[in-house]
C-alpha cells in the first residue's frame, strides 16, 4: 500500500506525453506542437527504446516517435495513408492498425498478415481510409504494447457529424509497470493470484453468514471452492505493479483538458491499456455517448461507464461551473486510478473521489441460473433481467436471441486442462453493467443501451452460427477457445459474402474483451433495427453474447482477447476462403 500510495504521486518525467487537442469550429482543425499531433497523407513512425520515469524509478520503454502514449495520427475519411514504419530494437516488431478496415497484409500481425518489421528494417503501410472516428493502434509483437507501444488515431469525416461541440480531445487510458511483462507473465504462471490482494477473509465469511445464515454461506463457499475458483479474482494485475496513466500521465500530474465555462467539449476515450478494464465517471458532470468505437450511437447520457480493454467510447460534456472537474478511471478491481482533470486553467487540479470498494463476483458470474435457485441474493440482478439500478430503461427481452435458430456449424473441442469450469446456464446480461457496478446510485452505459444511430432492418440474417466458449484453468494461468490453445488449434473458416453469427459463451470468471480483426461485429442488443457496430467486445464472466459479422474481407485474420496475457492461448486465426 505505501509503494502504491508512492507510485500515485509521481510525475511524469522522460516519456514526455503531450496534450492532444483537436479542436473543432465549424470546420475541423488540429493545434499541435508539432509532437504530439501528426495529420496528413503521410507519415514516418520509429519505434525505439526510450528511457522513462513514472514511479520514481528509471525504467525503459518501447516507443513511437520517443512518446507515451505515441502521436495521434489525424486521418481524413477517403484519404490514402501511407506510413512508413521504422524499427529501431533489438527485436522484430510491428504495428497494427486497431478497428481499421484494410487489406489483410496492411493489419500490421506477424506470423498472420506478415513476418513483422525486422531491427533495422523500415515497413511501409498504405490503406484506403473507409471510415471516421476514434481508433488507436498498437504492437502486435510479444509484450511491446505492455512497455509503451500504442497510440491514438483520430479519423476527420467527409460529412458533418450530427452533434455538435467547441473542443476536441483525445484521452488515452494505460498502465504501465517498471516489471519487465516477462517478468509479469511469469508470475502470474507460477501463482495466477500473486497481484490480487484483496483476498477472502473469516470476516468476510461472517458478514456473508449475518446476510444469508450459516446454511447458505456455508453452500456459497462450497460451491465457489469445488469450481477452485475466487469471487474477489476481478483483474490478473493490479496496481501492486501497474501505474494508471492518462494520456501518459500519472494521477499526480494529471492530463489536463481545458474549457471555458458553457463549452461543449467532446472527449474521444481510449482503452489503450494491456490488461486493465477501467470504469469511468466524471463526477458533477453527465456523458452524452455518441460513439462506440468509433461509429456514431444514439446518445445516451450516462454517469459511468464501463470500458473495456482496446474499446473507444466518444462523449460529449458540458461543464456548467468554472472549476477542475475530476476525469476518474478506477480500476475494476479497485486497486488504483488514472486521473485527469477538465479544468478552466492549467494550474487548477482535481481531487480524485473516494474509489468505491470492490464487490464480489456472484453465482449469476458463475453462470448460475439465479431465478431456479431462488434465493441467491446477486445485488439486484435476475440473469437475463434488467438491473434494478437502470429504472428508466426498457425492459429487454432476453429469450429473443435465446430463440434465434440458424445452422450451427460444429467446431472442435477438448475438455481437460485448458477447460476446467463450465457455466452451467450462462445468460444474456446485456442490460448488467458488471461486477462493481451494481446498484451503485449511478447511471451505468450498458451494451443494452447501445443503439446504432441509423437503421439496420434491412442488414441479412444469418446463414449461420458458431459458438465458441471462452475457457481456462486460472490455477495453471491457461487460456484457450474451446478448450484448445492457439498452438493447437485449426483455423477458423469463414466463408466470403456469408453473413455469420457469433456466439461466444464465457465458461471463465473473467471479462474478456474479444477482438476480430478486418471486419466490423455488429453486436445484437434486443433491437433487431439497431445493432450496433463494434470491433471490441466485452464477455462477461458466466454469460453468452452474440453478433453478426458480415464477411466481406478476404485474407488471414487474427481473433483473440485482447488481455495482452490471455493472448497467447484465447487466440484463433480466421482464414476467409
């Protein structure tokens, strides 16, 4: 606790992270320094080490352009980008292109797209931009993206927007640890929990026996116990190692975004981190969302949200008092923050609100069919029922997407090492903000309030469906799809022109943002005319989650979680034929 309280009130030293702003009148310009801040046809990247401070402590990281977070890259929609890439290790690296949609040898994943860009070596990128909004990109090599290999793209649109707003920012959200992520991954191997310290205690027990009596406490136990599981396992990594940057800055030294008081200002958030899943909130101040990763929603306004790791949310706030308004992203494990401020001057700071404790995981976590159990208390959720905390939303009707029925193509699986506990009756919970977001007083984004802001009645249904459960065994620290580690796997087939659903079903007590790479997933939320389109998606632990993808991209494709350690194994490669 005394190294963590240390490491929050460090400044930010060599890294030299730079204030983007990008700020919008009634036609798109960008204020640069020159450094932080790249917008044309094209653009020279290096990636080389650079040393930096951020605990206290010298460390080295892997840069672009010598920053941390890299240089946001400004993209006109229609424009052709070409960027030439030098690589400047000891090691191979590489660079993918987040979200973007492109050519499969341009999506920057060696072994997949292409061999990756050898030490020394310059690699040149050229792609079509066919889209806007707010994306990143990062390594796709190794653990680089853990040691300070990621950066913001912003893409101008040749329309106007349907919202309006006077400033413009990019908010970069990270961890960072002075451990090598060798280092980190190798503990984790030998003791999956070495960074979790907020363990089970006899006193929790007792609170648990007061609420519940000594019967049901005692089966809770059991019933946690036989599946050699943690309902308190929320994040491998915390902030025992990680320091919280925002827009490469620790919470002592605070990204700044200023205003003046009536503004409009549009925040373009980014989960650039490797594995921490942050829950966000302004206090004093409601989220207008208008994006999800980058394609425009119907706004929703919101006091939290929870985003997930390589998702982008874009919001709109308006500051309505002259002071320094607290930009809070807590961990979802609670162990530490990042922080900004939105303030009316560069000299005034703000002051961080009381993190909120950390809640437990749940039978509904574990898949557990709470509505035939009965009595299990699960903070206000019934699985597949709208949360109590979400008083005005609709209430969804889950069985629609229980009852779609399309071909199910059969794909293998093993059950054994890699595949040690089973959701017994996972749900759709798209209307669950998640655990440590429950019946919190605050108005929580959730998927279910996700709509695409134009139509899609007219989008094809499915030819047909594959289902893959997401599995593990958290005591040996492995992770795979279907019970099958990348390296023993056969790739996926997709079939060009089909239209796809994906089903996945978490037999895992873990979130896990899941990524496909080269073509858009539009998420099904309970609106057939409104599925909103997505890159990144987060799967609850215990549940199921559905999209659809249309195949319109031929090529190799790359498809994983995007917890930089679960990578290796919950990992699969797509081949379009």
């Amino acid at each position: 606790m005394q190294r963590r309280t240390f490491v929050k009130g460090v400044a930010t030293a060599a890294a030299g992270a730079i204030l983007s702003d990008i700020a919008v009148a009634s036609e798109p310009t960008v204020k640069s320094d020159g450094r932080s801040v790249l917008r044309g046809k094209a653009f020279h990247l290096t990636i080389d080490y650079t040393p930096v401070n951020f605990t206290g402590s010298q460390a080295v990281a892997t840069t672009i352009n010598g920053q941390i977070p890299g240089p946001t890259l400004v993209w006109q929609e229609g424009d052709t980008v070409t960027l030439h890439v030098t690589n400047k290790l000891k090691h191979s690296s590489s660079i993918h292109w987040h979200g973007i949609i492109l050519p499969a040898p341009m999506d920057g994943v060696p072994g997949i797209s292409y061999p990756g860009i050898a030490p020394g070596e310059t690699f040149t990128y050229r792609f079509k931009v066919r889209q806007h909004g707010t994306y990143w990109y990062h390594s796709h090599s190794a653990f680089q993206e853990q040691t300070g290999m990621y950066g913001p793209i912003v893409i101008l649109p040749k329309k106007r927007e349907p919202f309006r707003y006077d400033r413009d920012y990019v908010v970069v959200l990270s961890d960072w640890s002075d451990e090598k992520p060798e280092s980190i991954y190798r503990k984790l191997k030998l003791q999956s929990d070495y960074y979790n310290f907020n363990q089970r205690t006899v006193g929790d027990f007792m609170d648990e026996v007061k609420e519940k009596g000594v019967l049901e406490a005692w089966r809770t136990r059991k019933m946690w116990n036989r599946m050699r599981m943690s309902d308190r396992d929320l994040s491998d990594v915390t902030a025992y190692t990680y320091t919280y940057l925002m827009n490469g800055h620790p919470p002592a030294s605070q990204f700044k975004a200023l205003f003046k008081k009536g503004e409009k200002v549009r925040l373009r958030f980014i989960n650039g981190a490797a594995m921490t899943i942050f829950d966000l909130r302004i206090p004093g101040l409601k989220m207008t969302v208008v994006a999800a990763d980058g394609k425009h929603v119907k706004p929703v306004t919101v006091d939290e949200i929870r985003i997930g790791v390589a998702e982008t949310y874009d919001v709109i706030v308006e500051p309505t008092e002259e002071r320094a308004y607290a930009i809070f992203a807590q961990s979802i494990e609670r162990s530490g923050y990042a922080l900004g401020a939105l303030t009316p001057s560069k000299t005034l700071l703000a002051k961080a609100p009381a993190m909120d404790k950390p809640q437990p995981l749940t039978m509904a976590d574990m898949g557990m069919d709470m509505a035939a159990m009965g009595k299990e208390k699960t903070g206000g959720m019934k699985c597949g029922g709208s949360m109590k905390m979400n008083k005005k939303a609709k209430p969804y009707r889950w069985s629609m997407l229980e009852n779609r029925h399309y071909p199910i193509t059969p794909l293998p699986m093993k059950h054994g090492i890699s595949w040690v506990m089973h959701a017994p009756n996972p749900k759709y919970r798209l209307d669950d903000p998640g655990v440590g977001l429950r019946n919190n007083s605050r108005r929580v984004l959730t998927y279910a309030d996700l709509k695409n802001r134009y139509s899609t009645a007219r989008h094809p249904k499915p030819d047909r469906e594959i289902i893959l459960h997401l599995t593990g065994n958290m005591e040996r620290y492995i992770w795979s799809i279907n019970g099958i580690k990348y390296a023993d796997a056969t790739p996926l087939e997709f079939r060009y022109g089909e239209r796809l659903r994906i089903t996945f079903i978490n037999d895992t007590m873990m979130n896990h943002p899941m990524h496909l790479h080269g073509m858009w997933s539009d998420l099904e939320t309970g609106d057939e005319n409104r599925l909103v389109r997505k890159h990144t998606v987060i799967v609850q632990p215990g549940s199921k989650i559905s999209y659809r993808v249309t195949v319109d991209a031929k090529g190799v494709w790359a498809y994983h979680c995007h917890l930089l350690y679960h990578m290796g194994g919950m990992f699969r490669k797509v081949v379009v034929v």
